[in-house]
C-alpha cells in the first residue's frame, strides 16, 4: 500500500507538530522533511523502499534530537525545582558574605571588591569549606601534664578560593580550593584556562568541598590554619603508603604455618582458601595475597591540639594517612562534631594590619586536673 494514501501535497503538518517541538524549534523542521519525504519522495514508486529507509534514518536522528534536548531540559528543570521545593534557610537565601548585624563580630572584619566580610556565628545546619595541607612528618610533645603525645605537623600551603560553584550555574553549591604554587610550564592548557577565567594564581592542588549556601566565599579568599580551632576533631583523608604486592601475613596480619616442625617451605604461608566439592570455589572478598597500600582513607577524629598562625602549621594528634610530602584534605569531623559558637563561619578573615608573623602560637585548652593524680 503507498503512502500517497494518507499524504497529499498540500498536506500541512505544522499544527500536528507543534505543540510536540515548541520546546525545541531546530527539530520542527526536519521532522517535517522527514514526513515529507516518505510520503511524497517522486521515486516513491520505483524507489520506494530507498526512500523509506533515507525517510525512517531521518525520523530516527530527529527523534535522538529530541531526547537529548529533553534530557537537558529536564535536568534545568529537577534543579529549578529543587530549590523550589527544598527553599534554604532565610539567612541564607540572600547569598551575601555577611549575616545579620546581630551575629557580626566586628573585631574580625575585612573588605575586599566593595563587600564586608566578616565572622559570625554558624548556624547547627550548616556546613564549612575544608582545606588542603602538606604533610610534613611526625613528632611528639610533652604536654603541660608531661603526657608525651605523638603528634602529625600539617602545613597550609597558601590555601586560596578558586573557583565558587551555586545551584543556578553548576547545580550543586560547592568552594574549590587551591594550593601551593606551580609554574606555567607545568600545566595543561585547559588547566591555565581554568586559572585564568578565575583569575587568581596558579595552584598545585585543587580540591573541592560541598559546603551550604551560606558558607560560599569570593573567589581570592585565603583560608588559614585559623580557620580551625585548637581543640577540635577533625577528618583527614590522603593517599595511604603503597606498600606493592604484600603476602598474607604482612597484609592482612595473619599467623602463618608453623615456624619449625610440620610446616615445608610454606612458613608464612595463608593456608587453607575454600573448603571441600561443595561449594567448590573461593568466595569473593577472600583475604589474599595482592597489592597493599596505596588507596584514599579517611582518620576520623583527630584531635587538633595547636595551630601556628605565623608559620600556618598545625599540630594533630596521631597518626593520618600519607607519605612525607603529601597532599591531605582537612575537614570538620562528622562524628565528633565541634561547638559551633567557637568556630569561625564561613572562616577566619585577618583585621586590617594585622601582622600574623608576630602571632603566638595556640593550644588546645588541657583542662586544670591532672591525669596522673585523676587516676590515682
């Protein structure tokens, strides 16, 4: 049966179609063509069946067209609504650096592109900005007590907002921190772009912490080592050391065979992997011989015991994850949550003329009883 049946030339299909590509006025036009072209092609009835296939091609990248450009709406759409939907605290809807004047505290204070900057209280929902740091090693101190405490020093390599991401550009409300310094030979091309649509220097390290509407900062802020405060816990995630292929014992701390009698050339061996025909194989997840170290891991808890503003070193107590040298991000612990009327929101922003070469360094508050004497 043809198709000139059902198809005229004079047929006009613009009514049928649209309502269906309001939305999307660059596909009304080739699904037109497309319509036209297997109904009306003038080969039709030598042609027909190379004339159906060029018209079904047409209609099927039409078609893909149109999801695509659905698919891109509603995604415009979902975070629309959702901001909607879920509105954000009033403090907060107004996107401004500065809270409300009762909240400020003037004595940390700060102007920078025409806007005040300024520390107030944090609110029990919101949720700061980290920051990177370098580790530089271990030590340990004796307390006032004379508790000796293993103690990790983290280094604040020029930590600096570069890059400010809101629920109307990027969907999600995020602050991209950037560390240390790098030389242009050194970078990509994109990632010289990148700095430069920013407009701010050239960094080592880029990390980006999800944080409240009402903790975003400009772009160009400094975050110090002040923006922790000494006697909080904090989460610290870095690259473990790769230790390479490890046996069982060294891996996963087994005990091995026997180190003398009953045991040949198999001492440090796993032992016994599965059990008998039924089932037959090795269950996954199996503590095995293989690569060990070398993965991201999180300490929770750690306990900041001093910060040192004139150098911006801090000093936690215990161990973190990480090689000498390496890049470790610095959170506010989830567990462990420290009081929010002590820490600086959304960070600590230096007086005019202060001189943080000069600053003492600060330590957590160990209380008046001794431990020694509590526990006797």
């Amino acid at each position: 049966m043809g198709t000139g049946r059902f198809f005229s030339s004079g047929t006009n299909f613009r009514p049928v179609t649209s309502r269906l590509f309001r939305t999307v006025p660059s596909l009304h036009y080739n699904f037109i063509h497309s319509i036209k072209l297997f109904a009306l092609n003038p080969r039709r009835r030598h042609g027909r069946r190379r004339a159906q296939r060029d018209a079904i091609a047409e209609l099927r990248r039409s078609v893909g067209a149109a999801i695509a450009a659905m698919a891109a709406a509603s995604r415009g759409l979902m975070t629309r609504l959702r901001s909607i939907v879920a509105p954000l605290p009033s403090s907060s809807i107004q996107r401004s650096f500065y809270g409300a004047e009762a909240l400020l505290q003037p004595e940390n204070a700060r102007e920078e592109g025409g806007t005040v900057l300024r520390t107030r209280v944090m609110p029990a929902t919101s949720k700061r900005t980290g920051a990177i740091a370098i580790k530089c090693g271990m030590t340990a101190l004796w307390n006032k007590w004379g508790e000796r405490v293993p103690i990790t020093v983290l280094w604040l390599d020029d930590n600096i907002v570069s890059q400010v991401k809101t629920l109307e550009n990027e969907g999600i409300t995020a602050l991209q921190i950037g560390a240390g310094q790098k030389k242009p030979k050194h970078l990509t091309k994109p990632e010289m772009g990148h700095f430069r649509a920013q407009g701010v220097p050239l960094k080592r390290k880029l990390k980006e912490f999800p944080v409240t509407e009402d903790a975003l900062l400009p772009v160009g802020t400094p975050i110090t080592v002040r923006h922790f405060v000494p006697g909080q816990y904090v989460d610290v995630i870095g690259i473990t050391k790769g230790k390479g292929f490890q046996g069982g014992m060294k891996r996963w701390g087994f005990s091995g065979m026997p180190a003398s009698h009953g045991a040949s050339l198999s001492h440090r061996s796993i032992g016994s992997t599965g059990q008998r025909d039924a089932p037959g194989r090795v269950f996954k997840g199996k503590k095995m011989p293989g690569r060990m170290g070398g993965k991201q891991r999180t300490v929770k808890n750690v306990w900041v015991y001093r910060i040192d503003p004139a150098r911006n070193l801090m000093w936690v107590k215990g161990q973190v994850p990480g090689a000498e040298g390496n890049f470790v991000f610095i959170k506010d612990a989830v567990y462990k949550k420290p009081d929010n009327t002590l820490l600086p929101f959304p960070t600590f922003f230096s007086p005019e003329g202060e001189e943080s070469s000069e600053l003492e360094p600060l330590v957590a508050d160990l209380g008046d009883i001794d431990p020694f004497l509590a526990a006797d």
